[in-house]
C-alpha cells in the first residue's frame, strides 16, 4: 500500500490553523479596495515584523520557549526544527502576499490569492480526513478537493470584462494550482508556489487570448 501523507500535527489542530488561516482571506478584499502603494506599505510592515517574530525565536531561547508554549500546537514539524531556521506558514503567506501585489495585476492577484487561502485550506482538510488514493505526492481525493473549490472561488472573484474566456483561463490556472499543491509538498512552501503558479499561468493566457486588453478593474483603486 502506498503511503499517504497525514500532516505532522493532529487533525484538530490541523482545523484551527487552517480556520486561522481563512483570515488571510482578508488581504486580497483589503487589497481590492485601496491603492496597490499602500498595500505594499503595509504588507511590508507586516511582513518585516513576521521575520523579526520568525528571527526572535530563533535567536533567543526565552522567546522561542513563550512562542512554542503560545503557538506550537499549530506548528508543523518542519517548523519546529531550530537547526534548519525554517519560516512559519503565517511569515510565508504575507511574504507571498506582498511578492505577488508587487508582481501582479490586482485582478490576477484577487484569484490567485484567493484561491491560495480558500483552497489550500480544503485540500489540507479533505486530504487528511478522507485522502486514500495516491495522487503524485498527496491524494486525489485533496488535489480534487483544491480544483473543485478553487473553481467555485473563480465564479465570484473580479474579471476585467467579464468575458466568458476569462473564466477558462482561471480553470486551467486553478487546475495547474493542484497540481502545484500536490508536488510540491516537501521541497517548497505551498504559500509561495500557490499564487505564483496561478497567477503566472493566468497571466501568460490572459496575454495569450487578450493580448490588447489591459489587465485593469474598472471603479476600483489602483
């Protein structure tokens, strides 16, 4: 029988941390209504204080013991090892909100962000509960969970024109995100690979199909 990947922390805690991490839904509603400059503020404020949480407890052993007693239940194993220095998922997740405001469209961002909290988190969710065929380096019935979901999440996410090519250039970007999802567990952080892989693959087919059409949302700040 082929193994299956279950997480490293119990699956009740495996809910909190993803409930926690449903509120990073806010970044991308935040970052539809103000300007693409005082998001990268803030994201760059957060962020920073992230590494010097990250940095903190790495440095200092009373520190690293009140973080461990206060958060370490939500905390992976990889995260927990002070010899490899690794970022916390929270640290990754505003890293990579703010590498992809600098780097996307705000539409493309919406989607891609989006999809990472909303998704990520059903495939983590599923996958663990009721994964039992192996797909790649997780489970079919996760990788399936993420499409399914990150495909609803399409249905109500921003379009430029609301053209209906530009729902199928989010399917197949969310169909490459399962995909992303799925290998790349145990050599990258999903946090990164997510948006990135999503939001790259939508902008190359936006290009592709509507390579007049600029990439922006009508009545909302840029």
């Amino acid at each position: 029988m082929t193994h299956i990947d279950n997480g490293t922390i119990h699956y009740r805690d495996e809910l909190v941390r993803k409930l926690i991490h449903l509120f990073s839904l806010s970044i991308p509603v935040i970052y539809y209504f103000i300007p693409k400059q005082t998001a990268v503020i803030i994201l760059s404020i957060l962020t920073a204080l992230a590494f010097i949480i990250d940095g903190g407890r790495f440095i200092s052993k009373s520190f690293a013991k009140l973080f461990y007693k206060l958060f370490g239940f939500l905390l992976r194993k990889h995260e927990l090892d002070d010899e490899k220095k690794n970022l916390t998922g929270a640290t990754y997740v505003l890293l990579s909100a703010l590498i992809c405001v600098l780097i996307f469209p705000k539409v493309i961002f919406v989607t891609a962000f989006a999809i990472l909290i909303i998704s990520d988190s059903m495939a983590a969710l599923i996958g663990r509960r009721y994964g039992k065929r192996k797909f790649l380096r997780k489970s079919l019935e996760g990788t399936l969970s993420f499409f399914i979901s990150a495909s609803i999440v399409i249905l109500f996410t921003p379009k430029v024109g609301n053209f209906p090519m530009e729902y199928v250039i989010s399917f197949i970007a969310a169909f490459i995100g399962a995909i992303i999802e799925n290998i790349s567990y145990g050599f990258a952080d999903d946090n990164l690979t997510i948006p990135l892989s999503v939001g790259f693959t939508m902008w190359i087919l936006y290009l592709l199909i509507f390579p007049n059409l600029e990439l922006v949302l009508l009545n909302v700040p840029r």
